[in-house]
C-alpha cells in the first residue's frame, strides 16, 4: 500500500506521518521544505527512511503542483491514500504568482488541482482514499461564488479561513458523488484544536483568543488521530463523503452538505485553474 500527504513538515501532518509510516510500503512526502522534510525522514529507521520518497509541492504555485503529480505518476501505477493536510490561516491578504488569494490557494485551489490530477492513479487502487483536514471553523463560512479568489471583499483572517475549510468538506462530497460509483472514498475531518504552528502568525482578535485557547489545546500526536484512523481502517460503505471528529462520523453543517454549493465550488474551481487542469 501506498500514499502521499502534505503538510508533513509540521504540526498535524508531521504526526500522522510518523504514525503512517508503519502501515505503508511507500510514502510520498509532499513539502515545500525539503530540508524540513528530510530532518523527519532522518528521525525514522533505516528501514522506513527507504519507504519516503519527498515530492516537492507549494500549494500557492500551481505550475509546482502539476510537476508533483507527474513525479508521483512517474513513481508509481497507482495511489491508494491522499491525506490533503496542509494549510493555515494567514493575517495578511496576500495574491499568489498564479493570482490567487493565498488562503484559498494553499487550503483548496492546489489540493483541487493535486487531486484531480492524482484521480487516475488513485482509481486504480483497490483501496482509493481522499482524506481531507478540515475544521470545525467550516460551520462559519459564508461563500460568494461570485467572488471566490476575494477581488472584491475586505480581508477577514478567519472569513478567508472558514470558506476554505467548509470547500474542504464540499469538494470532498463532490469526489464521492462523481467518482464513487468507481470505488473512490473521500473523508474529511476535524483534528481538534491542537497545539502546532497553525495561527502563529495571525494577528487581532483571532490571535488574541487563540493565544488564550493555547493551554487547554490538544497535542499533535492526539490531533493527528482522526486522520491516522481514517487513512488505516476500512470505513462503512454507508459513510463515504462524510465529516469526521474524534474518528466517528458528525453532521456538519448545512452549508457542508449543499449540492449547490459542491456543484458551484467544483465548476468554480475548474474555471479559475483551467490553464492547468
Ligand atoms: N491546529 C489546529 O487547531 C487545527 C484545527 C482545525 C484544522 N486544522 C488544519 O490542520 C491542517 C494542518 O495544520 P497544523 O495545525 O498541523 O498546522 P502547521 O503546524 O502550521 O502545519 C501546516 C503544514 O502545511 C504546510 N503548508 C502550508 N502552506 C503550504 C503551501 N503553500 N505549500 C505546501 N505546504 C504548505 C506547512 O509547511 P511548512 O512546514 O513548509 O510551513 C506545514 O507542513 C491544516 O489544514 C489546518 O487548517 C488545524
């Protein structure tokens, strides 16, 4: 068995892969700090240091993102896990070399893009799993479709951050309900509040009550076990495409479960990477 993840350099992401490591032949390690990613490799027997094979991807430069598949489609005939792990909140606007808003091109738009072009090795797993980290902060998005990279709208830290963490959940339906039939699953989940990088930079009131949240946070290692859980064990048929916390199924919130919504976020997205899909 196979898998690739990103976000493996920190936090979350770092955990899950430290556990994964164990229960796969072959791990791709999407990062955008090679020398990060390989101080983890180096922590791992020699035996598991054979097993990883890092992949160079930034989520903000989708020309990057397509090199990363194609490396992976030149490595393998198949894919059996994705876990789309990276991400983060960020305090400034900020428009990416490829001209999208930073938040939703390293959160969505390169996830998107990583997956839809990692849909042919994945439907020739047996396996084929998506596992998406998204956030309890979803519950609080409130998307215009008509303005998705954000031309028009004032910055808001944790706006920007709840639309993308809700398009997590909606592009993660989506993926069910148009590649389900040919055995594709797709997950997504809540970690926790846990104690890693994420909202290090932030600043006004989100920093403010993030910084007070800071002592009552849960660990990376603890944080990282909804993903680990859904990555390793055969999840009921019945719950493909749904949202995870504590590795047990939850209802999320209505937006999450709009088909209008998925259907808009799916061809929306479409549009804007056109010139890479
Ligand atoms: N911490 C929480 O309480 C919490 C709660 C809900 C959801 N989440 C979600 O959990 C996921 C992991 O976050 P974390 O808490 O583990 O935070 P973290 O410690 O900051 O880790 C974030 C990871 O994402 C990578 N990353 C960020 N931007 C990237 C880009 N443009 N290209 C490639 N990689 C990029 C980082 O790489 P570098 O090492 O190179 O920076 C790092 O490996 C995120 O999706 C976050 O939204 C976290």
């Amino acid at each position: 068995m196979n898998i690739a993840i990103t976000g493996a350099t920190s936090g979350i992401g770092e955990q899950a892969l430290k556990s994964l490591i164990h229960d796969f032949e072959q791990i791709f390690i999407l990062a955008r700090n090679e020398k990060k990613a390989n101080d983890i490799i180096q922590e791992f027997s020699k035996e598991d240091q054979k097993k990883c094979i890092f992949i160079y991807i930034d989520l903000a430069d989708m020309d990057s993102v397509v090199k990363a598949a194609e490396k992976i489609s030149s490595k393998t005939d198949h894919l059996d896990v994705l876990i789309n792990n990276a991400g983060g909140i960020f305090k400034e606007k900020e428009i990416t070399k490829d001209g999208f808003e930073m938040s939703l091109s390293a959160n969505h738009l390169g996830h998107y893009l990583l997956t839809n072009k990692l849909l042919p090795l994945l439907l020739k797993s047996k396996v084929s799993k998506v596992i998406h980290v998204s956030s309890e902060a979803h519950r609080m998005g409130n998307v215009n479709f008509n303005d998705l990279n954000y031309d028009k709208r004032s910055f808001s830290s944790f706006g920007f951050y709840a639309n993308v963490k809700l398009f997590n959940i909606l592009f993660s339906k989506s993926l069910v309900e148009k590649f389900g039939s040919e055995g594709l699953k797709s997950y997504a989940l809540h970690p926790g509040v846990v104690k890693t990088n994420f909202g290090q930079e932030t600043a006004g009131a989100f920093s403010f009550l993030w910084k007070l949240a800071s002592p009552f946070m849960i660990t990376a290692e603890q944080g990282a076990q909804t993903t680990i859980y859904l990555a390793k064990n055969k999840i009921d048929d019945k719950h493909n495409g749904a949202y995870f916390k504590k590795s047990k199924p939850v209802t999320p919130s209505r937006s999450a479960n709009s088909k209008s919504m998925r259907d808009k976020l799916w061809n929306k997205s479409s549009e804007l990477l056109e010139k890479w899909m």
